[in-house]
C-alpha cells in the first residue's frame, strides 16, 4: 500500500514536471519568437524611415570653389575681360539642384588683399546668371562690393599686434567679402538651374579666391527633419512599427484562425457527391449491412444459425465473435473499406448499437 502510494506520488511528480517543463517550452519558445519578430520589424521600420528621408530630403547645402578666368591682353601683361567663370551644379546622375518649392540662399564668400590697388578700386560689380540645360538664363543678379574702410592707424596698430602671426605666416593682411544674390530663391520646377556664370566686372581688382555656397531654408516637413533629426527619426520608426505591426498581426489572424473556422462553413463541391441518388444508396446500403450484422449477433448469442451467409468471411468473422469488443471491429472494418465521407463515416462509428452481454 505505501509503495502504490509512493508510485503514484512520484507519477504525479513525475507528470506535474513534465506539464511545467512543456509550458516553460512553450512560454520560451513564444517569447523569443515575439522578440525575433520585434526586432525584425524595427530594423524592417528603421530602413524604410532612412529610405524616406534620404528620398525626401535634399541636400541642405552646395559649396562650389570659383576659379575665375579672364584673357590676357597682347602686351601679356594687362587683363582684357572680366575675371568669369562657368559652374556647374548638378553632379553626376542629378538631374536637378534645387528642391522644387524650397528657398534657397545663393552666396559668393571671397577673400580680397589690402592692397594698394584694391583700396582705390571702391565699388565692384559682381554678376551671377543661372543657367538651366538648354542653356538659357533662367535667373540672374547682380550685386555691389567694396573692402571695408580701415584708417592709417588702425592699420599700422593691426600690423603691429598681430606681426608674430603675420611674421610666421598664420595670419594675412586680408578681407573676406559675402555677395549675397538670393536670399530666398525658388527654382523654376519647369526649367531648372543646372549651371551658374559668374563674373567679376572690373579688371584691375585681385581675389585670393572665390566660393559659391547654396544653403537651403527648409520649411514644413523638411524644416522638422532637418533641425530635429532624432525626434523626426523616433516618431518615423514608431509610425513605421505600428503599420508593419497591424500588417503582421493581420496575415496572422488571416492564416490561423480565418481559414481554420472557414472550413467548418466553406462548401466544397469536389468532396460532395455529383449525384443525390448515389448518396442514398449507400446510406440504404450502409443500413442494410448494419441490420444484417445486429441479426447474426443476436442469433449468436441466442445459439441460433445467421439468418445470411452471402459473404463466407463475414459469416466466418460474426460466428467467432464473443464480446462487444469484437463487435465493434467487424463494424470497423466494414465501414472503413467503404468509399464514404469523413462525416458519414464518424455518424455511423458513432451510433452503432451496443451489444449487451448476458
């Protein structure tokens, strides 16, 4: 008794383990897929922010350095034309420079001597033309420059403090001059701007050098994307996430529960069969063969012969058959070689009649 006990103490253990173990499974396994899933779908999300915003966005600024050309005169000493020179914008596979609809500032930053020469110049002309493919000027401005102002003794106080660097070389006795032609310039979406000529109307003024900058002014999404990158790129992601989200959640429901609760509603013309007459011969036959076998049982039990004998296995099978168990296979086996269908099948296993014993 206290060893059947202990038996059953260690089998409910036993049982009890194997239950918790398989949950514990379960529980792993459905968690680690869930966060398979979520770290899919966020890098799935964060790629398609980073692909919308590279596609969206376009560059805030365009720096181009100016090498100004003129021609020389014959004597190889006084310059003939305008110091100019011709850019282009669009860099290789672009088409356009300008985002369509977005202001854009357009400046031209040198750096001039003060020079002797350069101090009795005054005021320069400076020239800017914006050219689209066809080569035709879609935009041009043309703006004023002049060194600033700078006494005798402010400049020999400036040599004198700042000898040391200029000495050494880390410092020049040089001015940077901004030419502002657009402060809010919007391209042409019909024509745009490949290309800008600029040129420098005077011939006697000397330049270190010239750049042209192009610095965007975004406004409304772009103005939120570009000063707020890390906000604009969590609430991109999170929006991201939970579309793919629904989406997933969606096929899910729509693989594992739709299909399987419209099996049990869907009609299936090939599993049926063509003709209704067909379906109640076999219900009669099906009748039949079941009438024929409660009669050879209860003959059986009652020491009287089968009342058939068409088929000598079956007769052969219902003559040796002593139990309820018996009974049950020989219906099996007649029922199972029949071409019905699952439904009808299970009806008739399920309402056979039970043989009672006596």
């Amino acid at each position: 008794m206290i060893l059947m006990f202990v038996y059953n103490i260690l089998g409910w253990l036993k049982d009890s383990f194997d239950l918790t173990l398989s949950k514990l499974k379960n529980i792993v396994t459905r968690i680690a897929v869930i966060i398979a899933v979520f770290v899919i779908l966020l890098w799935f999300s964060a790629f398609l922010y980073g692909s919308f915003y590279f596609a969206y966005m376009p560059p805030v600024s365009l720096i181009k350095r100016v090498n100004l050309q003129f021609k020389i005169c014959d004597d190889g000493v006084e310059i003939c034309s305008y110091p100019a020179d011709n850019i282009t914008l669009v860099n290789e596979g672009q088409s356009e420079v300008f985002a369509r609809g977005e202001a854009y500032s357009i400046i031209l930053e040198t750096e001039l001597p003060e020079s002797p020469i350069n101090k009795e110049l005054g005021m320069v002309m400076v020239k800017l033309q914006l050219y689209d493919k066809t080569g035709q000027t879609v935009a041009c401005s043309s703006r004023s420059v002049m060194l600033h102002y700078r006494s005798e003794l402010l400049r020999i106080i400036d040599t004198f403090v700042f000898s040391p660097l200029l000495l050494s070389g880390f410092a020049e006795q040089k001015q940077s001059l901004n030419v502002d032609f657009y402060r809010n310039y919007i391209d042409d979406s019909y024509n745009p701007a490949i290309g800008a000529y600029i040129e420098v109307q005077n011939l006697k003024i000397q330049i270190y050098s010239a750049t042209l900058k192009i610095h965007a002014h975004f406004t409304g999404l772009r103005y939120m994307l570009f000063h707020w990158p890390l906000l604009s790129a969590a609430i991109g992601t999170t929006l991201n996430m939970c579309l793919l989200s629904f989406m997933a959640l969606l096929s899910w429901y729509q693989i594992y529960y739709s299909r399987g609760n419209g099996n049990s509603f869907e009609y299936e013309p090939d599993r049926k069969p063509k003709d209704r007459s067909e379906m109640e011969e076999r219900r009669k036959n099906i009748r039949e063969m079941l009438a024929k076998e409660r009669k050879a049982t209860v003959a059986q039990m009652t020491g009287r012969p089968p009342p058939y004998s068409e088929d000598p296995e079956q007769s052969s099978k219902l003559e040796t058959m002593g139990s309820r168990e018996d009974y049950e296979d020989v219906v099996d086996s007649l029922i199972a070689p029949m071409d019905l269908e699952d439904s009808e099948r299970d009806f008739l296993l399920r309402h056979r009649r039970p043989v009672i014993s006596s």
